[in-house]
C-alpha cells in the first residue's frame, strides 16, 4: 500500500521504538490521526521537554531533572547500602516496591563481549572510585540473572572483594533469565529479603 509521504515518515518513526513493527506503527499512526490538535501538541512537547530535560544523576547515573536525582538528594535515604542495578527500571521497580530505603548506582549496562560492551564501557569506575566511603557497609549487585548479568556481578565481586564493604547479590530464587523490570513486587521483595552475602 502506498501511504501519501507524511503518513509513511511517521510510521517509519514508531518503528525506531524497540517491538514496534509495521503493524502496531501503522495502528499508533491512525491513533495520532483520532487525537485533537492539542492532544499532539502536547505529545510533541513532552518528547522534546524529554530529550531537553532528563539527565543522568552526576551521583548515581539514574534519570532526572536535575543534577542530582530525588533519590540521592533525600537526607532520609540509608547512606550505608547501595543497590547496583543495569539500568533505570530497575530502579522505578524497586521504588515502586516500598520495601528498599538505601541509595542505587546505575551502570547503564551489562558486560558483554559478543556486543562490544566492556566494563569501560559502563558506569563502574565511578562506583569505585567516588562512590565507596566510609558510611558504605554493603553493596547488593542486583542485575538481571543472565550470562551478561552473571559477567558483570563476578567482575564486580572481584573489584569489591578488598574494599572492606559487604557484598550481597539478589536471592537466586529470581528466574534464570528474568529481567527486574518484569517481576512482581512481592518476588522482588522477597528477593532483596533473601539477599546472600558472597564477601
């Protein structure tokens, strides 16, 4: 089917999202079509306000608005745990469980040779380097039970073992092959719960 040039551009656009194929664009296109004027304009604008706005955390590496993320500025927050997680929805997931109160470090990744991901690659010198100090007690690695994400947590252990923290991993009840973002909050609870300590 031939779609006058406009229509096209913008289904070639949904497409650049991750499982959007030629049908689900097609059917966001005619979706956008139904919207009012202002309905788009707004979607416009929070796209862009998005890309203007959203930063990393100077800290952590986790989104925010500022350079310092809400939740490395909250004074309540336990200065003596950080939570090392892939990416940002990790991070939502374990907010939105209630059940976590210290800080996080955000790697932006996983270790993985087949994809040209080193450990240079990712957010880990700064762990090391700024983020342990002497209110630090324990380190949970909390990365998706994978070949990538079992790679990173023993190069983590291995850089961890002589700085005097404790280092604990999620509980291994987890799925082989899980990823954090899709676990219920009672598993993910029960998993930090379970925590095991490996140094």
């Amino acid at each position: 089917m031939v779609y006058p040039k406009d229509f096209s551009d913008l289904i070639e656009s949904f497409k650049l999202l991750p499982g959007v194929g030629d049908k689900s664009a097609e059917r966001f296109v005619y979706c956008v079509d139904e919207m009012s004027d202002e309905e788009v304009e707004n979607f416009s604008e929070n796209l862009k306000k998005f890309k203007k706005n959203i930063r990393r955390c100077e800290i952590c590496g986790h989104y925010s608005s500022n350079d310092i993320c809400d939740v490395c500025a909250d004074k309540t927050r336990d200065l003596s745990t950080i939570c090392v997680v892939e990416d940002s929805k990790s991070v939502f997931k374990f907010e939105t469980s209630g059940n976590y109160k210290g800080l996080y470090h955000v790697l932006g990744g996983l270790i993985s040779p087949i994809d040209d991901i080193n450990p240079d690659d990712l957010n880990i010198n700064n762990l090391i380097s700024k983020r342990l100090n002497d209110n630090v007690k324990e380190i949970i690695i909390a990365l998706t039970p994978s070949i990538e994400g079992e790679t990173t947590s023993l190069y983590l252990q291995k850089l961890l073992e002589n700085k005097n923290v404790k280092v604990s991993r999620l509980s291994y009840g987890l799925p082989i092959g899980s990823d954090i973002e899709y676990l219920d909050p009672i598993t993910l609870i029960k998993a930090i719960d379970d925590r095991k300590f490996i140094s």
